[in-house]
C-alpha cells in the first residue's frame, strides 16, 4: 500500500468522526435559514431588475436614436458644403494622393497611426490604421486617368475643412466622411489606404439608394472595404450646379462605437448580451403595425436577426459580400413568439425565458422606428448575485454555532500532530538519502546511488534516481561534443573576409541551434586568377547535427574543385553528384556560387536552387537581383547547371547573398521580416561598408524580433564594388 494511502486512512479514522457529526448538526439549521432567506431575496432582485432593465435599456435606445439624428444633421451639412464646393469653377491647386500613394512610398507626411481607426485581422484582433488628418484620399476606377478628372478631385479636397471638424466634434461616432461622383471617382477622409484594387462606389448599395431619393437613406450593417469592420453607412445625393445629382456623400459609423452607447452600467464588466435585432427575416409595413400570426411558423423559425453586435464579436469579412447572418433563438417557443409579437407592435418590454441552456432577461426597446431592437440579455444568476451574497452573510453570522466544532478540530490537531511527529521518521529518511545523492550528483560524482528500502513511492522515487544519473552522464557527454561540434563549426566558416582593392566583403552566420546547416565561404582564387574571388552561400534542410554534417561535406567537395577554376556549371555538376552519394533521401541543400573578377567588374555565378541575390544600384537607387537557377544539391545526381554571367558591375554597386532565415524571421505577432524589409536594411547603410550594411541588416532583424527566438539559422554575405 501506498505511504499516501496509510496516511489518508489514519487521519481521516482520527478527524472525520467527530468533525463530521458536530458540523452536521451545528450547519443544518444555517443552510435551512440562508435558503430561505436566499430564495426571497431572488424573487425582489429580479423583479427590481426587470424594472431597471426596462428603464436602461429604454433611455440607451432614445440615446441611439438620438445619434442616429446627430449623423443625419451632420450629413445634411457635410452635402451642402460638397455641394458648395463641386460649384467651384476653378478651384485652387493642392498636392493630391491617391489610395496607391497611401500603400506605397509616397504617402502625406502627416500619415500616422489612429487608435480610433482601426482595421479587423482574423477573428477579434484589430491593428491601428494609419490616417492623414489634413489630406483627403481619391480611389479612381481601373482604367481612369488622374488628369482627367483632377478639376472634380480638386473641387471635392476642399470640403476637407468640414470634414475635419465633424471628426473633432464627434470622432468617437464618424468613422469616415466620403462623396462618390458619377464619373467614380471616390474621395474619403481621414485620408487611408487599403481600397481593394477594383473598389468602384458606384457599385456599392448605398450608392444606389441614396441617387434613388432626396433624402437621408441609412443601409443594413455591412464589411467595409478597407477597415474589414462591420459599419453602418447614411448617405444622401448631391447635386451639381446644373441640378442634377452629380452623385453621393455619406458618413460611415462602427457597429461596435454605436452599440458602445448601449452598456449598461450595472452590467458592464458581466457576462450580458448587448446586441440589435430585427424579429424575424423579412420586412414588414412600418406605417401600421399589422397582426401576427403565431401558427405561421414554425418553432426553429421564431428566431430574431442579429442586425449589429460589438467590437469584441466583429471578424474581418469579405467587403465585397454581405456580412454573415446569424440568429438569437431562444430554447423556448411561445416566449420567442411574445417577443416577436412586441417587436411587431413597437413595444418595449423585459421577459424572463431559458436561453442557450440557462434562464435570462431578455430587456428590449425599438430604435429608428421600429425596424430594429436595441436587445440585452442578462443571465439570471447575474441578477441573484446579491440574494447570494446575502445568503453567505447569513451563514456568515450564524458561525458562532460552530464553536464547538473549532474546539473539537484544535483536539484533533494534536493528536495528529503527535501521530505525524512520531511517523516522519520513516517518510524522511529516505527523502534524506535522495537529498545527499542529488548533492553528490551536482558536485560531478555520478556513482552516487541510493538505497530503497520500501515499496512505496519514496522506493519508486529512489528506483528512478538510480536509473537517471547513469542517463545524466550520457546526456552531459552529449552537451560536450556538441559544443566541440560548433567549435569545429566555426572554425571552418571565415575568420575575416578577404582583401580586394576594388571590393569590400563582409559575411556573418548566427546559427539558431549549436550546429546549423547554413555555408558561407570566401575562396582565395589566387592561384587561378588574382583578381578574382570565390563566394559562396549555403542552406542546409533542417538545422542541427545533420545538417552541420552535410554542410561539411558539401564545403569540402567546393573547395577541392573551386581551387582549379573549372566552368562554373561543371563544378556544380561534379559537387551535386559527389554530394548524391553520400547524402540521405529527402536531405539537400542550396547553393549560390559566384565569382567575381575585381579588375574586370565582372561575376559570373550559377545557382542550385538558392534565392536569387540581391543587388543594389547606390547611384540609381534602384533594386535587382541575380536570377537563374536550377535544382539544389543532393536531389538528383543526373541534373545539369548553367552558368550566369554580368558584366559592367558600376562603383557603389552592392550585392547581398542570405538565406530564407532572414526574410523568413517572424515576430510574436507571427508576421515574416520578409524582402521588402531586408532592402530598406540595405539602402538605410548602402553608403556604409560592407561589414555596416551587415550590421544594419542584423540589427533590423533583432529589432523585428523583438525578443522572440531565433527559428532558422541565419547567413548574409555583402560585396561592395568600389
């Protein structure tokens, strides 16, 4: 028997007898009280609940009422003032940015980040958007030229006074501020970008609602082309000096800041529901409420249409597809059809009915007529929270009774205290050997063992301190010939770079492991040619012993054929099939060989399935690379290789040769360093030797990083031409 089951049965046979009858008797009368007590208390919390719900839930749907005139107001005043502006006939000049200028390298130069504008990545993750305050953005259709219509993009940037103090007043409600033309031109502020390549408004269906009336028009909640958010939008048309709509103005307002107004302050940090509904699909004469009929449906159609829910519900969606629809069905029927019937015939109103499993309130008032309910379930055990603190209090008070049982524990606590002095000798014994042999293990002695004595789990314990320091040695052998295995490593890889005088080279490798599969190397072609110089770079599947491995192997195969300047292609060639014998299926590894001749301006190179290498322009500031290639070494020892060659290498000229562990690093939030980001590291310190352009590029990389490890092994080689 175990040591933990002869203890559980001496103490419970000493302590539960007496502990359990005294506490019987002394607590049956409390729980009898507190349950009564708690039961009433239920009943008038829930009924004083139900009454301020009413209440809440009524002033917040006038509160969104309200706002929804407060948008109308300011749309009305945003149309006139475009209107005002599209009668400009020559209007001034200005800088103007189109959408492509807000992604790419020519954005306004007060673009920053909004944490009031905010784009949707995923399910519930949301990332500030950058937004120019003082520039409005223009998305044309495909196919438009600016200077065709840079007279109405000209008219349409002056309204940017307006909009931006509706964005001051009431920037916690508006999100965006647009007028779409007839001609399709689109103009939004705050200016931003991230339009999707074929946005066309007057594709939109508030587009077409609003040219169809005179007035304010609102649409259903829908995904937003740029943010992802879900949004509300009011639009209304504008006309041009001739009287004809010349087309529309809207303002866009998040789902999430209108229902923001609807928290209830009681209930603000619980588990309660807050959401819009409209009572069934389909819509219905709003001028007269009409008579509903119950047997219509059936019990899985009495549901409600979820109309908007928070921002801690929103995803990101496809703009151009109508949002997913999804439906609250409560588990009950006939009260669903009550509600429904209030909804029908404009009425507010506080149920109590089981939903997803549990009893709630379910507190609803109309907003915007009575299209859409303003909706707040509360789970019940919420609302008797208070009943139960109270029903604590009262077996709180009456614990005095429970004096004799504290009395009879502190008894009890000596006896087992005498019994658990008398029995550690035997527990402790042996944990005292495991203590002394764990020293002895520390200090370096690994013959230390220990002696079992029993069959319990302190002798199971010993057993497997036996068995562990044997497997200890093994594994500290183990840590030191890894570490010999990087020593070697590193030495094989370039203690300096080599001296050109019309090149400056530098190259680095941080392995993630103790070994890794990534290959730099310089190789002195002096014998062959004095100006020339061999450079190579290598990336081994996997990293580790294994891959340390191959990547020797593959070092010295390059080294003892380099030496003799074959063409590059049969060097290749005869590395790949050398490389074939010895290498296990599914292991390989790529290889980017070049030569380059100092005096000449020249490289030649040839390629096993490496990335291309980058080059840098210094003078143009332009960007390129060294294409070319074929498949990597050790897949196929049948496979040829072709050789590349470039003349005219002009002064400044910088060329970059990595591995996939640079663009390929990640960050915590998961997103890759990536080349764009590797060619900002290399024109940031193009004017900087080749061992500072190095530097920029790891220390961009340990930024981008933030902290996170290393996943693959890193290797970057930069030649400069002098």
């Amino acid at each position: 028997m175990s040591i933990r089951w002869k203890l559980l049965f001496l103490l419970l046979a000493i302590a539960l007898v007496p502990v359990a009858t005294v506490t019987l008797l002394a607590n049956r009368a409390t729980a009898r009280l507190g349950e009564q007590l708690g039961a009433r208390a239920r009943h008038g919390l829930t009924q004083l609940t139900r009454t301020q719900l009413e209440q809440l839930v009524s002033d917040k749907a006038a509160l969104i009422g309200r706002e929804g005139n407060l948008v109308n107001l300011a749309l009305q005043l945003q149309a006139r003032e475009v209107e005002k502006c599209l009668a400009v006939e020559s209007p001034p000049e200005r800088e103007l940015y189109l959408a492509e200028d807000f992604d790419g390298e020519r954005p306004p130069p007060d673009l920053n980040f909004s944490p009031r504008h905010l784009r949707v990545i995923g399910r519930r993750h949301f990332m500030p958007v950058p937004i120019s305050l003082n520039e409005p953005v223009f998305k044309l259709p495909p196919g438009m030229l600016q200077s065709s219509t840079r007279q109405d993009m000209l008219r349409l940037a002056q309204a940017v006074p307006t909009y931006r103090a509706l964005q001051e007043r009431y920037g916690d409600l508006l999100h965006w501020h647009f007028t779409s033309l007839e001609s399709g031109v689109h103009c939004s502020y705050p200016g931003h970008g991230g339009y999707p390549v074929d946005y066309d408004p007057r594709q939109r269906r508030w587009y077409a609602r609003a040219k169809m009336g005179s007035d304010v028009v609102w649409t259903l909640p829908y995904t937003d082309a740029t943010s992802r958010r879900t949004v509300l939008t009011a639009a209304m048309a504008v006309r041009g000096p001739d009287g004809q709509i010349a087309g529309v103005t809207g303002i866009d307002i998040t789902v999430s800041a209108l229902l923001e107004r609807a928290r209830l302050p009681r209930f603000g940090s619980s588990t309660a529901k807050v959401t819009a509904l409209e009572p069934l699909d389909e819509p219905w004469d709003l001028s007269a409420p009409r008579e509903f009929d119950l047997a219509a449906y059936t019990p899985e159609q009495l549901g409600m249409l979820v109309l908007a829910e928070p921002a801690e519900r929103e995803h990101e969606g496809q703009w151009h597809a109508p949002p997913d629809r999804s439906w609250l069905t409560p588990d009950d029927p006939a009260v669903a059809a009550l509600i429904i019937r209030d909804m029908y015939e404009g009425r507010s109103n506080v149920r109590q009915l089981a939903y997803q499993g549990q009893p709630t309130l379910w507190a609803y008032s109309p907003i915007w007529g009575r299209r859409a309910f303003l909706t707040v379930i509360v789970p019940q055990a919420e609302v008797v929270t208070e009943a139960i603190r109270a029903e604590e209090s009262v077996l709180s008070l009456t614990r005095s009774q429970s004096r004799l049982t504290v009395a009879t524990l502190g008894v009890v606590a000596v006896v087992v205290l005498g019994i658990s002095l008398a029995g550690s000798r035997t527990v402790t014994r042996p944990v005292s050997e495991l203590v002394e042999g764990a020293r002895r293990v520390a200090a370096g002695d690994f013959d230390a063992r220990v002696r079992v004595r029993t069959r319990d789990e302190l002798g199971a314990l010993g057993q497997a301190f036996n068995a562990m320091v044997p497997q200890l040695e093994d594994r500290i052998r183990m840590r030191q010939s890894l570490a010999l295995a990087m020593e070697v490593q590193q030495n094989l890889l370039p203690a300096q770079p080599p001296q050109f005088e019309k090149l400056d080279v530098a190259g680095r490798s941080i392995y993630c492991d103790e070994t890794g599969g990534d290959y730099y190397d310089f190789l002195d072609l002096a014998e062959a040619g004095p100006r020339e110089l061999g450079v190579a770079v290598g990336d081994v599947t996997g990293h580790g012993v294994a891959a340390a491995l191959l990547m020797t192997t593959a070092r010295a195969l390059l080294r003892s054929r380099a030496g003799q300047k074959p063409p590059l292609s049969e060097l290749m060639q005869s590395v790949n099939r050398l490389l074939c014998q010895d290498t296990p299926l599914g292991r390989y590894m790529t290889m980017f060989y070049a030569v380059v001749d100092s005096e000449r301006r020249s490289i030649r190179w040839a390629n096993a399935g490496h990335d291309p290498a980058i080059t840098y322009d210094l003078h143009r500031d332009t960007f390129g690379q060294l294409d070319g290639g074929d498949l990597p070494l050790g897949i196929d020892p049948q496979e040829t290789y072709s050789e590349y060659r470039r003349d005219n290498l002009s002064p400044g000229e910088i060329i970059v040769l990595g591995t996939d562990g640079i663009w390929e690093a990640r960050n915590p939030q998961g997103e890759h360093f990536g080349k764009d980001s590797l060619r900002q590291a290399i024109r940031a310190a193009a004017n900087g030797s080749a061992e500072q352009i190095c530097r920029s590029i790891t220390d961009a990389l340990e930024r981008f990083r933030q902290g996170r490890p290393q996943d693959d092994d890193i290797t970057l080689v930069v030649i400069k031409v002098l």
